[in-house]
C-alpha cells in the first residue's frame, strides 16, 4: 500500500483554503469596474444588459453547489476541484475571445459551475482533516485572509482593464485558475480515503431537497435567506453602473468599494462573539432592522430630492448594507440548517443552490429596472428586506 502524503503545513493549507474560497469573490468583484465598457462593446443598444455576467455566473455557482459536494464524496475530494478548476479556465479562454454578449454569458455560466467545485468542496476538505473548535478556527482564518479580496478585486479589474481592455481580466482568471490549479494539484494531499467514499446516488439529494422544503420553519428561513443574497446580488450587480451615470465617479468606484469593504470586513468577527450572547434570531432581526432604517431614509432622501441625498447618503446605505450582511449570512444559515441534523450535509449543499440560483434570478430582474438610479435600487433593496423581515416573523410564529 502507498503511504499517504503528509498533510500541508497549517499556514500553507489555510493560505490555499483562502485561495479556493476567493475564487467567487474575484470573479465577480474584479468585474464590477468592466460592466460598462463590456456593455458597449457586446451590446450597445442595451449595455445595461452587461449586468448579465454577474447574474448567469452565481446561477451557475448555484446550480454547482447541489452536485459537488456528492460528487467529491464519491470521487474524493481533490479530482473534483482540479476538474471544476479546469472547466473555469477554459470558460476564462472561451470568455476571453467572445465576439458576441450570448457567448459571453455562456461562458459565465459555466465559469461559475466550475467555480463551485472550489468553493463548495474546500469546505468538506476542512471537515475530513479538522473537527470542533478547531475546524471553526481554520475556516476563520481562511475567512480572514478571504475577505482582503473584495477590496482589491475592483482594483485589478479597473487597472487590468484600462491597461489592456476587458477581455484581459479574462486572461487574469485563467492565470489565478493555473496558480490554483498547480498548488492544489501539486502540494494538497487527498483528504477523503478511498474507503469513506460513498457512490453518487441521485436518491439522497433528492430525498434531501424534500426534507428541507418539507419543513415549514426551515422554508421560511431559507426564503429569508434567499431575499438577503437577493439586496446583496443586486448591489452587486448595479453599483458600478450607479456611480458612473447617477454621480459620474466611475474612476473612483475601485477605491469606495475597497474602503467598504475593509470596514466592512470586521462584521462576522463581531458577529462571532455577539450570537453566543443575543441568539441567532435577535441578532438577523436588529441587523435587518438596521437595513430597513437606512434603506428608508435613502429612499425618502432620494425620492424627494432632498437637500441631505446625494453620494454620502449613497455611500452610507452601501456600508450599512455590506456590513450587516455579515451579521445575516451565517445567522440565517445557521438558522436554516439546525433542525437539518440528520440531512447537515445534503441539506448545506440544498440550501446553498436555492438561495445563490433564485437570489440570482431575483436580483436580476429588480436590477432591470435601476436603470442607474440609486432610489429605484433603495425601491428593491427594501422590497427583498421586507421579504425576509415578514419570512423571519413567520417562522418565529411556526416555530
């Protein structure tokens, strides 16, 4: 028998686990400043439309999150990473070279499928190798070093662009896919033995997908779940285009987002120590509670053109939004799954794909109508708050 590898050094496995959660945060973030000259280029009767790249490739990432996970746990964890890395690449080169906006956007797609296996199976590596506390200290440093990509994603996009063109933060994936690629493939032992594989089974997914949509208090959490990635998607898909035809700061984009991002950075690690305190349910209830004062007060200011509404009031509404989203995502989740003990595992990759594929589906139709103005954006982002605020009063009733 040939003896297993030596497991990577901890800074080198957290350094890499980093690496492979960024995949998503890259792809999208460093596309944000390239939405514009896309538009022109592919579709320049309706540039808007070039939004379209971030949509397709988180219902691509959606649809992945339901099949990797089994799929690694039939074929080992390290085969299926390597392959979805392959698959985003050649979509890279594929998106690199379209000459038309439908070839684009399916190439995005698939980028996005690929992108899945990454970041859904980085996660079951954790768990072969780390249990407890220690596994949640893992992935909290890997989150760490995960959320510096936000805010310098928009700047390599901007620099990329303006020194070679959009096609060319294409060419930049394809290298972070080959850097990824070979030190996965290279130094990162196979975590799952042979012997714990499981074989592929439509059945447990299925009997799964009915287990979560089966119970009412989970439905609704899920829903909850769903209507918060909706205002983030949505912010994500129509800020760059906001700051460039609402407050002609296009140039300035990079450097604002960074800087909510970094401030908003701190969030998860306060959430982390506030839950055990306040509970789940208190602490999504004040952080969307938080949403819906701001969100309020931009719609009024805006709507009415009042003498306070302008960029700051803009730029106030976007951190209030990106830091409370880091007191939302995990609650929810959390929520979502814990009467899920029996199913955790098929139940996560479930839930994952409903929320990302019909979040993404939402967003993009509310994103139809901002049209670049920031108080139809304030219009739906209250819309899907509300939506998870009536979803989370709900379930505290069926509870």
């Amino acid at each position: 028998m040939t003896p297993r590898r030596k497991p990577l050094p901890f800074p080198e496995f957290v350094a890499l686990l980093a690496l492979l959660m960024a995949t998503v945060a890259y792809s999208v973030d460093a596309m944000l400043p390239l939405l514009r000259p896309i538009g022109e280029d592919l579709a320049p009767h309706a540039p808007e439309q070039a939004q379209l790249v971030i949509t397709v490739f988180m219902v691509g990432l959606g649809l992945g999150t339901f099949t990797m996970g089994p799929i690694s746990d039939a074929f080992g964890r390290k085969p299926v990473m390597l392959a979805g890395i392959v698959l985003y690449m050649v979509a890279a080169v594929v998106a690199a070279l379209s000459q038309n906006l439908a070839v684009l956007l399916a190439a995005r797609f698939v980028q996005g499928l690929g992108t899945s296996a990454p970041r859904t199976v980085s996660q079951a590596m954790v768990r072969d190798l780390y249990a407890g506390r220690q596994m949640a200290r893992v992935v909290s440093f890997g989150m760490t070093v995960f959320t510096l990509f936000p805010a310098v994603a928009p700047f390599v996009g901007s620099l990329v662009g303006a020194a070679f063109g959009w096609r060319a933060i294409f060419v930049s994936f394809l290298v972070f896919g080959a850097v990824t690629l070979l030190w996965l493939g290279l130094r990162q032992p196979e975590t799952l033995a042979p012997e714990n594989r499981r074989p592929l089974a439509i059945g447990p997914l299925w009997s799964a997908l009915k287990t979560v949509l089966g119970h009412a208090q989970v439905r609704l959490y899920l829903a909850a779940m769903t209507f918060t990635f909706t205002t983030m998607l949505l912010w994500l898909s129509t800020v760059a285009q906001l700051f460039d035809t609402a407050f002609d700061r296009a140039d300035e984009f990079p450097s604002w987002f960074a800087m909510v991002a970094l401030l908003s950075a701190p969030a998860s690690l306060l959430n982390a120590r506030l839950v055990m305190r306040f509970g789940m349910q208190r602490m999504v209830t004040v952080a969307l509670g938080m949403q819906l004062a701001m969100v309020s007060l931009c719609l009024l200011g805006f709507g009415l053109h009042l003498p306070f509404a302008g960029f700051a009031l803009f730029v106030a509404m976007m951190l209030i939004q990106f830091f409370t989203i880091g007191f939302l995502v995990g609650n929810l989740n959390a929520l979502t799954l814990e009467p899920m003990g029996h199913v955790a595992g098929m139940a996560a990759s479930v839930a994952g794909g409903v929320s990302t594929m019909c979040a993404a589906f939402l967003a993009a139709l509310l994103a139809h109508f901002v049209a670049g103005d920031p108080a139809v954006l304030a219009a739906g982002v209250l819309l899907a708050l509300l939506g998870s605020a009536a979803c989370m009063a709900l379930a505290r009733r069926v509870g």
